[in-house]
C-alpha cells in the first residue's frame, strides 16, 4: 500500500473497511477538505472559547461563546450520523459510529469527544431508562438534521478519577424526601444530585449522564487499593450510581451550572468545564447497585472512541509530515527522498496499520458485547482485554507519530504559525483521558488475572499468527502472572507493551 | 542514590560534579527558589513578548516588551557567571558555564539559550577576532554586573536550517566595494550585509554572529546530498564565511531590523525573530574560507548546551512528577507508593543518571578541543561523535520524560493552568535545536566513516565496560559501515540509538 | 417618531430615505440580525487576526487568518452592492453604496471601510485609468457574487498621515528607467514603487491606490505650515502621484508585502497593516501634476463613508443603550422610566435625527460633485464645506454616544464581556480617520477663505432657518474670517462647532 | 503656569499643595518613573490575570497569577503610606492618602483602587468596630513595610449596584442561629453570610467590608423609587447592614470565594471579581439599622478618591499628548506651534486647574467631616454635594481628554502598541464606579432639596467670586426647585453641569 493513502482517512480505511460501509461517509470528508479544515484551524487558533456566565441582564446564562463557524463543524458531524446512525437499522452495530469518528478525528481531534460521550449518553438511557426517559430524550438525540441534543459523561471530581469510589462526592436524594411534589404522579424516580464536577466534557450539553452517591451510600474510605482485595475490586465503589440529567429544568431554568471552562492546550473543539450540581434534578437510570457497572459500560464506548481517535491522530500525524517530506528540498532533493527520512516513514506505516487492525478488532467485538448487562460474558472480557491493549498502545503511538511529525518539520515545527505543533497538543489527552497508560495496565492485568481474558485472546489470535510465536508469549504472561502482587504489578509495563504490539501485528496479518 | 536528588539540581549534580564547582552556584540555585521559579512561569503565560517597531515619532526602535521582570531572571544568570567566569581564570575550561545552563535550565528551559548564544559569539570572537574587535567587544561581553551585552548566532534562513550550503542567500560585500569611506582607514574589515535571517534566536543581542555569502562565492547548487560525494562533504558549502554583526550602527542607527518575533509553543524566554540585514555592518572572523568549520565549532557549543538543558528538563520533569505522586492520593495512598508507578520512577531516575554521565563527558572533551582550530585532532572528532549521540539520546529522554509527567498528572496534564505541559513544549525546541535526530544520527554516520572516530570512542570506554559487550556492539558498527550508501544511511537509527545507551551506560560506570 | 426606530438601520433610514431606494437592503439587514451579529462579536473577541508571512516551504504568502466565518460577513456586503449598485445603472449615483455602508456600520462600524476603500479605488480607475487599465481591472471590481476584488487606499507613512506633502517618501520610477523590457508595448504606463506605507488599511487587497512620489519630483522641505501661503496650500505637494497597485504581480508573484497587521483596539473587521512596496508594479492614474487632487478626491469618498459610519454607529450606540434601559430594573421600573434617563435619550434622540440629515445632504452633494476633475466648480467647495463640518461632528457624536451607552450600562460597559464597550472602541477611528477634528476645522476654515464656501452654504440653507438665526451665524463667520491668520486658526474651533450644529439643524428642518 | 508642569503630579499639585505635604513623596514619584512605570505598562499589557482555582492536589486556592511585578508596584504606594500615613499622627487627616493616590493614578489608574477600598475598609473598622476587632485586624491593615492587609468593599450584586436596597440579596444570619458554639464566648458577633457579589473590587484582599441583609429584614420591594418619597429615601434600604468579612476562616480555610475574575478593558491593575460568600464569617460593624449610612460614609471615601483618580488621569492624558505633540512635526514645526493646538491644550490645562481646585475642597471638606456619625452636621451635607458635583465634572474630563489625548496621538491613538489608548480604557470607568453621572445628578438634588446644601455651598462660595454670578446662578437652582418633580429630575443635567463649572471655576479662584 502506497504512503498517499495517508493523506485520506477514507483511503486508509478502505483498505480494511467495506466500501459500502465507507460511502456514506464521503462527502463527509470532501465536506472536511473543503471548508471544515479551516474552521477547524481556527477554532484551535482561537482557544478556550469565553463563557458568557450571565446576560446582562444579570440572569445566568452559561452560554458558551465558541468561533461561530463552530457549531457548523460540530453540527455536520452529527448530520453524518454520529449519533443517528448506530440506531437506524436494526443492525445493533455502533461501527458507524466510528467510522465517523475516525473522519472526525483525522480532521479535528478534539470533535471526537463530543460525539462519543452523546453516544456513551443514548446508550445507556435506551438500555437502562425508563420507557418514560426513553420516549422523552431519545427522538432530541436521535434527530437527523443537525439539530439533535448532545448527551456528556461526567464522573471526575476535584481529587481525581481514577478512584471514582472514594472520589465522587456528589449526592443524590430521591426527589419525595427533598420536595413535596403531590401531583408529579409520575416523578417516583426524581433525584436531585448536589455536587462539583471537575473534568466535564462537553459541557453545555442538553443532557448528561453522571455518576453521583445516592445518600446513605457508603463511601470507600478504606485506604486498601483495590488490586489487593479477594473479592471483585470493581465492586468496592458500588456506593454510586448513573443518573440521566437535563441541561433544563422541568420550570425551564437552569439544571447546571458552568463554573468555568478548563484551559486546555488541546482539544479546543469541545468545551470541558467544571460543572456545579445544584439541587439539579437527575432520573436514575438502571438499578442503584449497578452504578459502577453501568460507568464502566460507558467507559467501554468511550475506551473504543479514544482508540478510533488514537489511529486517526497518528494517520494525520504521519499525513502531514508526508506532505512536509515532499514539499521541503534539502541536499538538491525532497527529503522524503533521503533513505532514512523514507525508512522511518515506511516503518511507521507499518505501525499504523497494525493499531488499524487492533482498533478495527476492539470495534467488531465491541458491537458484540455492547448490549450486555451485568453478568457478562467471556466475551465481554475479551473485549475488556483488548480495549485496554489498543487504547494503551494506539494512544502512544498518537502521541509518537505527532512528536516525530514535527521533528520532520524541524524549527517549523514549535512555531504555532503552522499545524504540526497542534497534532501534538491534541495528542497528549489521548493517554490520558478514559485512563492513563498505569490504569489500562493494571485493569488489563485484573481482567487476566480474574477473568483469564489472556486466554480467550491468544485463542482468539491463533489463526493468524506463528504458534511458536504464540506460545513464547503465553508462557511469558502466565508466568508473569505467578508472580508476587507487588511484584506483578510493577513489572507489568514490559508485558503488556509486547503483547499490545503482538496482538496487533496478529490482527494485522489476519486482515490481510 | 535517593529520588528526592530529583528536586535540587545540584543535589543530582553533586553525585558528579566536585562540591568546589558547585559551591558558587549554591546562590543561585536558592535565587531561582526563591523569586526566579514565579518569574520564569509568568513569562511563559505572557506568550510571546511584543516587538515596538517604531516609537510614537516614527523612529524605527525594535523594542521587545517582555514582562519586565523577564530582565531581572536573565540578568541573574549572566552574573552568576554564565559568560564570564569561563575566562576568569587560566583553566580554559568551559565548563563552569555548563554547569550554570544546567541549573538555569531546570527551573527554565529557555533561558539558557541567551547564555550558549552569548557564549557561541564570545569564544568565536576571541579566538578569530582581529584584536582592534577583541578590544573593542569583549569587555562588554565579559562584564560580571549584569550589563553585560548578549551574543547571538543567526544562521538559518527561511528555506532551512540543515542545508547551510544551499540555503543562505544573505550576500556580504567588503565595504570598499560599495561605500566610499576614504577617512576610515582601520575599516578594512568592515563588509556590508544583505539578507534575511528566520530562525533568529536572542534576537536583540547587542552582537551576533552571522553566516553569510561573500560576494562572488559560489552557492551550492548542484542537488546532490552530500552523502554520495567522494569529497569531504562539509567542504561542500566553502563559499561560507562567518561575521560579527553589531546591533548598533557606527552612526547610532540600528544596525539590523527585527521583522518579527517568532510566536513559539515554548522557550518564550529567549526571543526568537526574524532579522532583516540591510547594508548591515558586519566583521569577519577568521578566513573567509574557514567560515564552515567556525559555524560548526559554534554548533559544537550549542550542541553540549543543548544537552546540558535536555537533561536538566529530564530532570525537572521528573521532579515535578514525583512532587506530584507524593501529594497525589489514590485508593487509599500516595500514587507513589503504588507498585508500578514506583519501578517507572525508578527506570527513569536510572536513564536520567545515564544520561547526566553523557554530558559530562560531552563538557569534558569539549573542554579539550574547543580552542582547536582547523586542522583539527582525533580527540575533536571523537568529541563530535560523543556530542552527536548525546545530543540525540538526552533530547529525546527530556521529551519522553515531560511526557510522561504529564500522564502522571492525568487530567490536570493537559491544561494550561498548570506547570506540567509547560516541560513538554519546551522540551519540543530540544530534538530540533542544533539538528534533529535525524540530522544527529547522519552526521554521526559521517564522522564514524570518514574519520572512524567510533574506533576512538570503544578505546575511550573500554576501561568501564564488558568486553564482550564491547566486541559486540563494536562488530555491529563495523558490519553497518560496510554496507551499500543507502543502507547505511536508512538503517542507521537503530545502530546508533543503541550506540547512545551502551556509551551512556558505560560512562555512568565510569563515574559510579 | 418613536425610539424603538432606533433598533433597525432601516427604521431609523426610512424617515428620510424613500422606500424604493431601501427595499433592496431588506433581506440584507434581515441577515445581519439573523446570521451577522454573531460573527461580527466574535471577530471583535477574536482580536486582531494573525499575519502567515510564510507557508510552510518558506515561500511569501502574507495571508491574513481571520476567523473564516469573516469572509461570510465581508461577501454579504459586496453581494449586497456595497461596489456594483452605484455602477449598475445610469444614475451616476453613489448613494447605494452609502445606504449599504450605513446598514454595515450599525452592525459592525469596521467592516464599513473595506467597502468604502473599494468605492475609492474603483472611482478613480474609472475617472482617470486609462481604457486598458479600466478593461483589466473593473470587471474585477464589480462582479455582484461575491468573488469581486477589494480595493484600498494606501497613503500614510510612518511619519504621519495629515502632511503627505512633507511625508510620503515613497518613490515611483518609470519601468523604461528600471527594467528593459523592450518586448511590453503597451506598457509605457507602468512604474515601480519602492517604499513603505505605514496604516494600511484592507491589506491584502487584489487593487490599491497609493500615492507616490515620481523620481526627482520635489519633496516640501519648507517647514512652512501651508496655512501661511498666499498661492494655493493645496499644490504645495504637487511632487505627489497617484498609482495603482495590484497584490499580484505580471509573473505571478506577490507585487507587495505585509510586513505585520496593526494591532488596533477596534474596527477589527479592516485588516490594517504595513505594506512594503518593494519595485513593485504600479500604473499611474491621470496626470502626474494632478496627484495631489486625485488624493483629495478619494478623501473625499471615504469622508462621506466615516460620516455615514458614525451616524450608523451612533444609531447602534443608542439602541444598545435603549435595550439596556427596557430591561434593567432599578427602583421598582425600568431605568428607560426614569425621567432623567428618558430626557437624555430624547435629547440624543434629537441630535441623532441632525446628524443624519448632515449624513444625508453630503451623500447628495457628493452625487453633484464627484465626476468632476480640476477644476472644480463651485458645488464642489461646498461639499468640501459641509462634509468637513459633518465629519467633525458625526464622529464627535459617535464617540459620545458609545461613552454614553457604557455609562447606561452601568459596570457591565466596562467589562469585554458584553458588547458596550467594543462601540467605544469602534468608534474612536471615526474622529481620527480621514482627518483628525483638527485637521477638519483646518481644512474647513481653508475653503470658507478660499473659496468662499460659507457663502454658498447659507445660501444652501436659507429655505429652511430663521433668517435671524442665518444672519447671526454669518456674521460671525465673517467676523472670525477678519482675524489676523494665527488667531484666526486659534480660535476656530467653537466657530466651526457652533457652525456644524447649526447646520445640521437646519437641514433637519429641511427633510421635516 | 507653564503647561511643562502637566509632565510630573508632583510638580503640578504644588501651585495648590504645600511642598512640606508632597515631600515625603518625591521619592515614590521618582520611583514611578525610573521603575513602576514599564511594570504598569506591563501589567495592562498582559490583561486579565488568571486565576488558579484549585492547586494541583485539588484544594481550593482561589490564587490569583498576575506578572510578579504587580506585587511590587502595589506594595511601593502602600510603604509610601497610602493606608498608614491618615493614621501616623494625631491630625486626622486623610490628606496623605488622597495625595498618594493622585501620584498612583498619574502612572496607574487601576492601582488607585486597592488603595482606596483599604482606606475605605480601615476607616469603618476604626469607627465602629468592637475593640477586639480593632485589635486584632488594625495592626494588619497599618503596617508600613508592604506587608500590610488589603481591604476591599463589596456591595454589589449581580442585579446592580445603585438600587442596593432591592438588589442586595445576601443573607446574614448571627452565628447563634446556625452553629452550636458554646465554648466561643466572645463570639456573639460572629455572623455568618451566604450570597454571591458581583462586582467585587481588590477581590483576593485580606479583608473585606460587605453588605447583606440579616435575615429576616426587609427587602424594599414596593416598585416606587425612591425619589418620590416624602420621606427620608435614604432609610428605605435599611434591611442592610455592614459587616467585616475576612478572607481566612477560623479554622484556616478561605472564608469566600473567587468564581472568577472579570474581564475589563481597563484598570488591570485591581482584580475585579465575582465572590461567593457561604458560610462565610462576618462580624457587624455597628448597630445593624445603621447599615446603609455605613455603606454611604464608605462611598464617601471612594468617591473622593474617583475625583483624585480622575483629576490625575485627567493631567497624564494632557501630559502624554504634550509630549507626543512636542516631538511630533508636520508642516515644517512641532504641532504643539501650531495654532489651534496650543488654543486646545491652553483651554484644557486652564480646565485641568479648576478639576484640580475642586478636588482639593473636597478632600478638605472630608477631612471635617469623616469622623462624624450619625446625625451628621451640615457641613456633612455640604461636602456631599460637593462631591456629587466633583465626582460628576473630574470623571467627565478625565474621559474627554483621554479621547482627546487619542485625537493629537491620530492613527497612533487607536493602536494597543502604544500607551495613549489606554488611558481611554482607564478612564471608562471613572464615570461609572462609585455612581454613574446619572446617580450623581439625582443624589445631588437630593441633597439639595432635603438639606437646602445648595446654599451652604453658595455661602461656601461668596468670596472667591463675582456676586452677580453667584445671584444668577443661585436664582436657577432654586428656581429648578421649584419644578414639579418629574421635571425637576428630567431637566436636571444642564443646571448641575453648569454648578459643577460654576463651583470649580470659583474654587480656582480661591486657591490663586
């Protein structure tokens, strides 16, 4: 396959991906080439956009005042069908989704984020809500036109996300024991939810899922991490619960509050804030004792939206460094054409298209087990396994390709006059949001050691790879595996890097 | 050795570096502590300073507007010694200037830039200036007040900064050429000027050192890269010749035009411009046809700088991670404490103390050959070969570590409110400055092959290392340079990242 | 009439203006309030735009990066007519172009100046360019999609704008002294500029006019203000040309450079830069001896637009404040209530609907006038008369109608949060464009002594004044014309005020 | 006097202030110009400082990140005494801090504000606090090394500052009721206050003197301003009472906080912010029924520092535009010869002179009469008329000759590069703090019709000026008294202009 190919995500796509899958999306992409590119650029030449907390009138207002050009971008996606799609046949597939996603992202990392947490917001509320919630929000969120609502995924407080069961601190109270509401016969499952939301992506968004105590619920405090319990450690947080909350209140006030817009380096293209909860009325969604599950579930959608956005940052990355490579004359020729400059695009080509095959895998098993609900299957934890591979392994390789990109570029590079320092910002939130590169190790190695998802994969693996390869690395994490806890834990690094890039070089080859 | 070292420069410096040399810098370090650290953060949240180009009465004036506190963190460095205590006495020895880059550049990675410029125009000057120019200049170079003036080196224009040879098109005339100045008999020296500079670093120094074309030299054109020739290839760009710029006119008048500050993603402590040379007075250094080799021997001072400052921000970026996991709480205990995190922090620590024996060494032989002039010895080429891998490998660690601070920091990694994004766009200048890997890794090739400076650099590690470990790699080298021309050149990145670490590894041996 | 007219352009116009003329700006001001506003506040909030000197192969490309959601603002007004209506018929007339401005100015006081900056070049090229030129260039101008060429009006330099006669250093040199292009016949018109215009303003335009100096033509050293000579002020700078300069040059190439935008406070819609005319290409339009007047007649196009401009901004300044006082509540009613409140909106109410009447009596003037060449005719002097009185004092107006509608909105007017402030900062151009207050009573005072412009103007109002009233303020003015010069100059400016206002207020009776 | 003057306060406030009065500060106006100068340029340069909300481990800090130099230059007025000089001796003069802040607001508009809301914060605490406040917080605010507490007054909330009656919505509720502390025996003044002010000057300050409403009180919502009472409208708001709130809890904690910081164009150099007081500590100051002549005695501060800061910004825009009209040439001289602008420069410098003389009487006047409680004396009543007129007149001119500053600098008058439009931006905000000119106007009636002031002013008056004048202008004030009350207020503005040109033209004469 030739490098021009890195220049189109359709292209690149095309290789692995159906074509009729693909053709839906390709004015969505000539739509990029053609206008969306320069909005794109900027928005992030704009910055944090100002929110404009109260008119001036002195009523709160919390609009947030982007570029206007904006909200074109971000409307054009979900006309493609970002949300829309997943659910328009009876298919039970999310791959457009990210099909979508990966045009998206190849054009403006940060759009992906949107998208993702309105569809981690419809999922959950179609297979958890009410009959009541579903046919109240999921025809604004499925709307075709442009004018859809946007869900977000609020979990993270102020001390941090990893440990969501000792850090979330937000309350919920059922609705009866706050306010007398007689005549809302149908209000039985009304909360109001008071708290600080620190990390809150696409805030502004009409509705939110959160993750809130119900009160009287415990919060851990025992000061054990989780890796040394005997029991399920996902259990422990099991004090919270996911509520579906409105951006608008049912007297047509104010639900939430921005407190402020985070200043981000990257990702300009979707605002995340601080959000205040305030007597905020919220709809449970599921059973309360399912709240942790039902956070991982939307992790999960998530997880596979950074990998998606993860590849096509690093396409981009090598895009752009391509197109530089070809342009820029040094020693009487363009240095795509001095051999090491092409053996390290060659050899990044390559790696690229193995996190294609490891993400195109995470996606189809995905759309397997995504409608699952607690007890899962085997094969949700092999997918557990895999997604925690790919979004460790293709967020690096983001973050790489775009440091290497401007490398390529040279001193034009660190200047914010051109793009290549852009790819680098917007990368750097890949290894770290739905978990850093610590937590997908350590996850990957509980869902091993507990679940032994190793061997659903490397049985999974088998048809495409050498078996002596395959048994060298099997050997290798069992032993690991024996290992002491501490001692497991902290040698873990080297493991799971070799069999991300094994599991993706297998998934490659079974792809070709 | 403990990670609390992380925190203090000299703590880390001092498992190396004698107490006697370190002891005049105790102030300094606790200046930094004290008032610089704010300072240094306030000038990277300005962003890029303003240029006044005209004063309110149209007079031209190129005034750079930097926070005015910005003058007080430089001025602190240049009386802590930065340029003069290398001449203060008889040793000859450059390396009190390093050791004050290195403290500088841990508490601000754009600071030091000022100071090797500043050194890059002061040691040219002395060792090729005329005397009527040493006396003239130097003084004012080596004031211990803080009054001193700056140096700068301008080399790159706007086709790019590799190609030399091709790429600078500003044309110098002897004066008698253009000016009638019949009464200005000491003048014979005296060239004019004409071109643009693009990548000016400490722009606004009072003198500069600046490539340029004399009038009539041949400009390489050919389109051959100089890999393939039989001829030396630095040879190539002999119609080179290096001036001495000052910014003021004999008249009063500027001397040169800044047509504007470079908008950086990092380093915002150091002013980079463009330049506008018109009829500009200039001195020239040295022979006209030496101008190559002074270029380059002042790219062999930047070069250790740029090592020096890489880990120095390798070390700060790790400080500032550990600072964080000590203070940062997750099930139950700092994140330090947990297992995997602590081995990352301890693999780290150990590239780091690698990576500080590879500077040293660098000063250290730098130390020996810096006063060399053409022709010059083995020893000064197995300094370039030490210097090419080093400068390689520590840029490369001190942008891998700031990444990972940042993932360290999760959320909070990716915004601008706080400090741990700053290391990474500023480590970014630090692989590019002075030559990319890429740059790195072909001029190492060239200096292997044409004046098998590895075979020196085996002998110079041999004491510290297994032999057999010796043998290995040095039959690797040997084997790689037998290959075709274009092999060598696009396999090298491998053979030559490995040579890095196993001459790290040695040296830190050595100094254990 | 009523205040809520205040709150349409097309309202408060319709007073005045027949309906025929306004009906085609219906849809136009219908998309300002629907689509416009909104970019217009973000193009202000975006700040001045940056400057791409470069792209990114190190070829000059100048291009202006606006939010691109500007050119959508910037098209509308062209498509609207703001350069073809006035050309689409045989009317002669430029009064769509000023009823465009007008609509354009209530909404964004900025984006006024590229339109009235094309009308300026467009009019002369189809006065005094000759037939080829006129063939070249006005198809280019006039296309009605949207696609037309911009125009601008490039003057100062950086030693002031009010004395070109002492300032423009800028020199033309015909092509045949320059360049031996024997083969260009019909090129005996083309010049080449060498020079640096200082205030720009829609830099980056495809025409401008520039004035320039032929080679050897004389530049005024006097020192003696021009007030004091006896022959005619206004030929003093005859060494003065006016010249027409396309961005592109013959072969492709940029035909002048951007060397950076000025920051300004306001009117960010008009990117303003420094334009460097290096042998730049530049035909020469009319005769050279009559430069100087073709300057001034251009002035006089632009000065109807900044009169236009304030009236529209003034308008926009009392709407704000009006919705402001309609919706904010003190003492138990809304502050428009308040009695003191009401007097002062009615009282500017007033002065407002004066204001216009000035605005709409120049526009017809300007009709009468502006096809003549020198010399001019009676007419001509009063126009010049009553836009100098009207620029004076519509610019005045607009300034203290937007510090007025800051100090209605209390704190809020000081805060960039909301838009009371951006109209102060807007209109501060419109007494400073086009001739400071100062430089209006100057030039005003000149044309009642030289051509005895007030005579015609009393004349001109007659119908419409008390003739008491008419006979006092003529007595004064020929009172003030006895003065000896200095105290004649000195003491003009409550003369020239009281003079304004005066008529300002009778041609109010006179549209009643 | 000769217009040179204008260039330092010093020099000019000495035609009217004893040199023994300004000695003490010729080294502060010495040290503006060598140093606090290019900081304060600076500092409006860099915009709104940021705000650190939380520090990294996620504990609120609410810090505020201004360049570091800031911190300088507001210590610099503090040592010269702008708090601790009223109360060094036994004089009882608040002189000194009238005097320090006009030489601060000749260099720093913004700064004057810290200074005065300390001064303001002091003063009610020496009046009315209980001896254990006095104790414990005096010694903060007095201390003389830089060191000293801030003070802050915080008084509006987000529905407006001048009906605080109806706008104030905070609550206080006294400790007893909320919280059991048996044990905190002297407590019984601790209250404790939940609201959110919305303009809140030198928010981040030690201490702070606030409005609120202990619960339970009135809030005046009766919809009748207050003008139309019989009787005494001052006594409406007197549901609010004034309580000292510092920024430190018992226990440690912040006892308010930061929402944000706003974004002004202007006055930089004091953070304005939003604060939310929850269960924030207060202690009463006073009885609580006195509350709105406590908020009145401090707004009687205030306001006199408004004229000082005015009456100085006023004298920095005539000084800056003499320099630039000094050097600036056109027509062969400096345009400081040409006729016209002399005449203007004379007329404003003659004005400057008068604003000077009437803000000295009302320094003095409050000198007599800022110990008084109530009942106050008619000398009370006089200053606050005077005041009224000061406040109203000084804010208008320092306004009109900083647009005019603008005008003399032309094009260099709209450009952020250089110093003359801020002023501008400065000034914008002395009309509207501390009472808009509308506010004035209407309090002054007030005090003219319910204290007959107006004839202790023209008593005040009677020997400095012609007693025709005086008959004449007296006449029409009672004449104006006379009218119906909508008209009495209606028409208020011309008749309140000219006794504010009336009062200082005579004050002038007095003081020569």
């Amino acid at each position: 396959m030739d490098l021009q190919s890195l220049k189109s995500p359709l292209a690149f796509l095309g290789e692995l991906v159906p074509d009729s899958q693909l053709t839906p999306l390709k004015d969505y992409e000539s739509w990029w080439l053609a206008e969306g590119t320069v909005i794109s650029e900027a928005v992030d030449r704009a910055g944090t956009p100002w929110l404009r907390m109260f008119d001036q009138f002195g009523k709160r207002a919390d609009e947030i005042l982007f570029p206007p050009d904006y909200w074109k971008i971000l409307k054009r996606g979900y006309q493609a069908g970002a949300i829309w799609r997943p659910f328009a046949d009876d298919s039970s597939s999310l791959r457009m989704h990210y099909l979508i996603d990966y045009v998206t992202c190849f054009f403006d990392a940060g759009l992906g984020c949107p998208y993702i947490v309105s569809l981690s917001t419809t999922v959950p509320l179609k297979k958890y809500g009410t009959a009541e919630l579903r046919d109240r929000y999921l025809p604004h969120l499925l709307r075709r036109d442009g004018t859809n609502w946007q869900g977000a995924t609020w979990m993270t407080e102020v001390k941090g996300g990893s440990d969501l069961g000792a850090n979330v601190e937000t309350i919920a109270r059922p609705v009866q024991q706050t306010v007398q509401s007689a005549d809302r016969s149908a209000s039985s499952d009304l909360w109001l939810l008071n708290g600080d939301k620190y990390f809150s992506s696409n805030v502004g968004a009409e509705l939110a899922i959160v993750a809130a105590r119900p009160a009287g619920a415990p919060q851990r405090g025992t000061g054990v991490p989780h890796r040394n319990h005997a029991q399920d450690a996902r259990a422990t947080p099991h004090g919270l619960a996911l509520f579906l909350v409105p951006r608008i209140r049912e007297d047509g006030g104010l639900n939430y509050f921005i407190r402020r817009l985070k200043n981000k380096i990257g990702t300009r293209s979707v605002p995340t804030g601080e959000v205040e909860l305030r007597d905020s009325e919220a709809y449970l969604l599921g059973k309360p004792e399912w709240g942790i599950y039902l956070i991982l579930e939307s992790l999960n959608l998530s997880r596979v939206g950074n990998i998606t956005g993860s590849v096509a940052l690093a396409q981009r990355a090598l895009a752009d460094a391509l197109t530089f490579a070809e342009g820029r004359v040094a020693f009487g020729k363009p240095i795509i054409e001095h051999p090491l400059m092409r053996r390290q695009f060659d050899e990044r080509f390559a790696q690229l298209r193995e996190a294609r095959a490891l993400m195109w895998e995470a996606i189809h098993l995905l759309d397997e087990v995504w409608q699952e609900t607690p007890r899962y299957s085997d094969r949700y934890h092999l997918f557990r396994l895999i997604a925690h591979l790919a979004k460790y392994w293709t967020a690096e390789l983001a973050v790489q390709f775009a440091k290497w990109n401007m490398e390529v570029h040279g001193g034009l590079g660190v200047l914010a006059e051109y793009p290549a320092e852009r790819w680098l910002r917007e990368a750097m939130i890949l290894p770290i949001w739905e978990g850093t590169p610590h937590r997908q190790m350590l996850d990957g190695l509980e869902v091993m050691e507990r679940k032994r998802a190793h061997e659903m994969l490397f049985q999974h693996l088998a048809p495409y790879v050498d078996q002596s390869d395959l048994q060298d690395i099997s050997s290798r994490i069992e032993q690991h595996l024996q290992l002491a806890a501490e001692a497991k834990e902290a040698g873990i690094e080297p493991v799971f890097r070799d069999l991300a890039v094994f599991t993706a070089r297998a998934l490659a080859g079974k792809n070709r």
